[in-house]
C-alpha cells in the first residue's frame, strides 16, 4: 500500500490512466507533445490527450469574425445554462495551429491560487508548506476566493461530519462556476472559456482518491504526501492535455524538511506563535482512527533541519512560541545516519510497564522527542516551547524531567485518554488501561507540580455501555482537565473497527453521553479554576487584539489557559525595590506581561495585566515574597 516510489493517475473525460514513474519531471514533455501508440508512456498519454486536443482547437480559433456562441463548447454533462442561451451553429473543422507546441506555449497560466484549510494544526502546518511550493512556482496567492484560478480545500476525513461540510462546499463552487462561467482573453484580443481548477488536498483527498471526481466536484485530488507534486499538476489541468489529475502515493520518507513554510499571518495582528512540523503520520493504528490511513507511517524530520527553522523563526521573524507539531509527535525518532553517530547511546522507554506499541519497530541510536525538545528551548530562553499532538505511552522520565526543569518548556501536557473505561481502551487498541493511564498522570503530576492537562474523548464508540460511560465521566472528574476535546464517535471506512465492529449505540444516546462529558468539563474546570487560578499572577505571553476589539487584549498562560485583559498601559517591568518608580508602557503582541486573574469563565480566564517582564526575569522572582506587593506599590 505505502510506496516510496511515485506514481499518479491523470483522467481525460471519463476515461482513467494510470502509469508509475521515476522521475516525474521529464514527463511533461512527452506528454504535451507525443501522440504515438506503440503501448509506452506516451501511448497512454495519447489517449487521454484527446480532450487537450479538442480544447486547444477551441482555443485556436482564428480572427475570423467568428462570435463568442461559437466556442462555449456545451460539453456532455455540462449543464451551463448560459451556454444554452448562445447559438451553437456548426462552424465545420475549425483548423489545428501550425505547432501544437507553439499553441501550448501560449496558454495563459493560471496565476492566483486561493487556500482554504479545513480540520487540525497539522493541516493549517501543511497549508504553509502547499503555499511554499506554489509561491515558489510563480504563483500568487489571493485572499478572494473568486478572483482564484485555481481553489485548493485542504481538507480533514477524521469524522463524517467534516468530510459531509467539505462536499458542501465543493457542490457549491462548482454550482457556481456552472452558472457563472469564466473568461480570459487571450493576446489575439480573442475571449476564452476559462476553466477554474478545484482541487481537493489532505486527508480527505487520500482517503477517498477518485471518488472526489464524483458529479464533477473536483478536477485535481492531491493527497498528503504529494504536494511537491501540484505545480506539475495544476499545469497540466491549465494547460489541459487533462481534464483531471490526481496524485494520492503515500511516502516513507516525505517530510517537507527542505520546504520553508509559508506562514499566513493572523488577520490584522502579529504572529507571535509558529507551528513546526517535526513529524508526519502516525503507526498507531487505533482501531477507531483513519490518520494511519490518510497520513501514511510515521516519518521523523531531520533534527538539524528542525532546529534551524526554529531558529530562523526566533532570530528573523521574532516568534516567541514554537508548537513542535506531528500525529505522535512525543514518537518522534531521527535515525539518520548523522544522528546515530552523534547520539549513539540512545534507547526508547515508554511512559510506564502498562503501555504498549502497537508497533514494534522502536529503539536504537539517534534523537528522541526528549533530545529535540532540549534543544528547541535551548535557542533561546525568552521562546516558549509547546507540542501537539501527543500519545500518553511517550512520556519517558527524561522528557518530564526536562519540562520540570526548563521554564520555556510549558507546563501543559495533551493526554488523549479517549476513555476512562479500560474494557473501551481495549477495543479502541489504545494500549494502555485506566490504571496506567492514572499512574502516569500522577507520576507527571509528583514531577511537575503546576502542570496542566487536556484530553481527548469519543463517547457511544462500538458496544460502549452506560457503566463504561461512567468511567469516562468518573476519570474526567479524577484528573480535572484543563482542556477537553470531545467527540461522538464517527465510523470511518478502512479502520479495525470499521472492518471487525459495529457502530452499534444509536446517534440520540451518543449525542446524550456526548453533553454529559461537555457538562462534566464544564463543571470541573470551573470550580477547578476558581480554587487554583483566581487571585494569581501568571507569566502571559500576549498574543493581540481580543475579539471584541483594541480595547481588550488577548493571551495565554504558561498552562496554556486563555486569559483576556483591558489594553491599558502598565509598569514597564518588575520593580526591585518598593520605593523603585518605573514608568509605564502599553503591552504590544509579543510581550511577557505578569496578569493578576480577576474571573474565571470556565477554561477562559480574565484578568489584570501589572506588568511587563520576560521570561526569565518572571522565573527568577516569582517565588519571591514580595512579589505581589512590589508590583501593588
Ligand atoms: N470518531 C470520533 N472521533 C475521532 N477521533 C479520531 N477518530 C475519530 C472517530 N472515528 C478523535 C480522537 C482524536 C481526535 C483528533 O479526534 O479523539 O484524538
Ligand atoms: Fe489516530 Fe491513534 Fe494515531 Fe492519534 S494516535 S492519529 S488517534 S491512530
């Protein structure tokens, strides 16, 4: 299934080809211009250029007087009906260019792409890495969807719902560009049927590959691992020797290392936070779960590789929070051969004796999610470090030792425990039960004191029953999380659950389990809030503008908790002595601010910015006694 060599399909009309290659590059050439059959490549290529070739005559119409009716071509099944509205008098042969090279040549390219995102951090890290790549093939992107030529939807297959939401908005486009069809003129002066490309790209893409041409909805299908590949493609669908082109081959090795993502920055604000993508795909096979599907085997990035584009970030682009980003990013293994030979003696340890892997393939020299974690934080001490998205069967002492240690390393920590009911955890291939799952927390609780916890949760997975619910419901209230992620369990196709269980609880009990949990997270973090956070002074790192405008400003604690503050100005750092008078600032986006918390709105926090400081400088003195009556004077 998975292949580190490439291949794609391309589709003319109804017809489908598909042909492997080594070297995709010295394709195009073949393709444009040869037209034998001797059974190669090419002689495949042929057949599916024969709508190019009807396409271009089209195009190729000479100054002849002839009018606009004459070629808007009503294609079999297209159903435009402005094409309806014009005479569609038969004009005879229209005469093919002199050089079918020279006429390609000619074909406006299509310029602008619009990018829109769909589903987890992940995505939005790939969209960065989609944009790199185009931009670097001399497109442009725009902002208004309709000014496009080309709109690519990276899109999410995790749950039914997400896919359901995406083939809405496909119908809806191409509903649109039936009804409202395009025009380019070209340099004779001559106006031109243009056609808007649709792509499709992500998870969605790899999981359902021809399927998404179904009713027309996309002309391009590009999955994960093959964004290298879409300049090539969207050229060739320009172009038109194809009608459709899709390229959906997983990868062993595809991490993007090379690829200098191009970040989109917050509407109207400054980006003070980036996403580093350090792995891709996952091996856990969760029985429930299509990413090992969608996303392929896990692959580690290059350490160095990583390391410098944080670097990057912090000396040149001013980032103050990096979010170490993958499927199983605490997984994270580079065994290159550099890094085995610098870091020789190192072994991989799971979290505790009650966890197991699901893939056996583990250990041996090179660097650990651990090493790479030390030495993100290492660039500098004012960046803060996060990750996303954990597995709890990765938290070796080390790694914990080390965010005990390090002030830059945040105090929160993603433990999707899914379940609380070990029989659940089981079926869902989890590998771990209840009690291990409570002894690691307890275990990161006694080394890092002040950490904070969030989780996901499916409820009504296959045979869940009311007892095993409530040890969902129970364990929410044992570990008090911060943060929850909570799901109806979606049945996806292709998964061990799909293949060997039923969906079995009706949609009415899960969606009434499903706001049980809702209500539980409320509750506990709520009451968990107004005992450990109101009154105290956190470190906040200060991201912008609140929604509500200027007036407010917006951050987030070490713990990862939103906390909300007038925009007023105050000290412009942490006083030394009671008698010291410092002047006052206004907090920019980018700055550490000491915020007193003054409410609490559940897992949102407001509060009362005293001061700006650093990282370091709040470390140093926070457990100093006059702390808080310093900055009161
Ligand atoms: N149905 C519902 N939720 C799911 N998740 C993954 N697969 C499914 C599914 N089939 C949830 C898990 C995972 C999160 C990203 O999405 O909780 O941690
Ligand atoms: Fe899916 Fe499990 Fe992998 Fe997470 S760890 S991406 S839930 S298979």
């Amino acid at each position: 299934m998975l292949s580190s060599s490439r291949s794609f399909f391309l589709l003319a009309g109804q017809r489908r080809r598909s042909f492997h290659f080594q070297d995709s590059l010295n394709l195009l050439p073949r393709l444009r211009f040869k037209n034998t059959n001797n059974g190669s490549i090419s002689s495949q290529l042929s057949t599916s250029t024969k709508s190019t070739v009807e396409t271009t005559q089209r195009r190729s119409i000479p100054k002849d007087g002839i009018t606009l009716s004459h070629f808007i071509h009503k294609k079999q099944g297209d159903d435009n009906p402005i094409a309806e509205h014009f005479d569609t008098e038969d004009i005879g042969e229209i005469p093919m260019p002199a050089s079918l090279e020279e006429n390609y040549l000619q074909q406006p390219q299509p310029q602008k792409f619009h990018l829109r995102t769909y589903g987890c951090q992940m995505n939005v890290s790939d969209s960065d890495i989609v944009r790199s790549i185009l931009l670097s093939s001399d497109m442009e992107e725009t902002s208004e969807e309709m000014d496009a030529d080309v709109i690519l939807t990276n899109t999410c297959a995790i749950r039914e719902n997400a896919e359901q939401k995406i083939w809405q908005r496909l119908r809806e486009l191409r509903a649109h560009d039936r009804k409202n069809p395009l025009f380019s003129t070209d340099r004779d002066g001559l106006l031109n049927r243009k056609r808007r490309i649709i792509g499709v790209l992500g998870c969605m893409a790899e999981r359902l590959k021809e399927e998404m041409f179904r009713d027309g909805t996309a002309d391009l299908v590009v999955g994960p691992d093959a964004y290298r590949d879409l300049p090539r493609l969207i050229q060739m669908l320009a172009q038109q020797p194809v009608e459709r082109a899709v390229n959906v081959q997983l990868s062993l090795e595809e991490t993007y290392a090379d690829v200098k993502p191009v970040r989109r920055p917050v509407t109207g604000g400054v980006d003070v936070s980036a996403f580093v993508s350090i792995m891709r795909g996952c091996n856990n096979m969760c029985s429930y779960c299509v990413v090992p599907f969608t996303r392929g085997r896990e692959r580690s990035r290059e350490f160095t590789s990583i390391v410098e584009e944080v670097r990057q970030l912090v000396e040149n682009d001013q980032i103050k929070e990096v979010v170490l980003l993958g499927q199983n990013v605490n997984s994270y293994h580079d065994k290159s051969k550099e890094a085995q030979e610098s870091n020789p003696a190192a072994t991989y340890q799971l979290s505790n004796d009650g966890f197991t892997n699901m893939f056996r393939l583990r250990g041996g020299a090179g660097y650990y999610f651990a090493d790479l974690v030390a030495a993100v934080s290492d660039i500098s001490p004012e960046l803060r470090v996060r990750f996303t998205s954990p597995h709890p069967k990765d938290y070796p002492s080390e790694l914990l030792q080390l965010m005990a240690e390090r002030p830059n390393v945040c105090k929160q920590l993603h433990m999707p425990a899914q379940s609380g009911s070990s029989t659940v955890l089981k079926r869902m291939r989890r590998g771990y039960t209840r009690e291990a799952y409570l002894e690691l927390i307890n275990r990161v609780q006694s080394t890092i004191p002040d950490v904070a916890f969030s989780s996901d949760f499916i409820t009504g997975f296959c045979d869940e029953t009311e007892e095993e619910h409530q040890e969902t419901l129970s364990l929410m209230k044992l570990v008090q999380y911060d943060m929850a992620f909570m799901f109806a369990y979606s049945m996806r196709g292709k998964t061990h659950a799909h293949r060997n269980m039923q969906d079995n609880i009706p949609q009415d009990v899960k969606m009434a389990r499903l706001s049980q949990i809702i209500d539980t997270f409320r509750t506990t973090i709520q009451e968990k809030n107004e005992r450990t956070e109101l009154g105290e002074l956190r470190l906040v790192l200060v991201e912008g503008a609140s929604r509500k405008g200027d007036h407010q400003l917006n951050g987030r604690t070490d713990q990862n908790k939103r906390i909300l503050f007038d925009n007023v100005d105050c000290l412009s750092e942490l006083p030394s002595s009671s008698t010291e008078k410092s002047c006052t600032v206004a907090l920019k986006p980018g700055n550490y601010a000491v915020v007193q918390v003054t409410e609490v709105r559940g897992h949102t926090l407001k509060g009362r910015a005293l001061c700006r400081t650093t990282l370091q400088e709040f470390h140093e003195r926070k457990n100093k006694m006059d702390f808080i009556k310093l900055i009161h004077n």
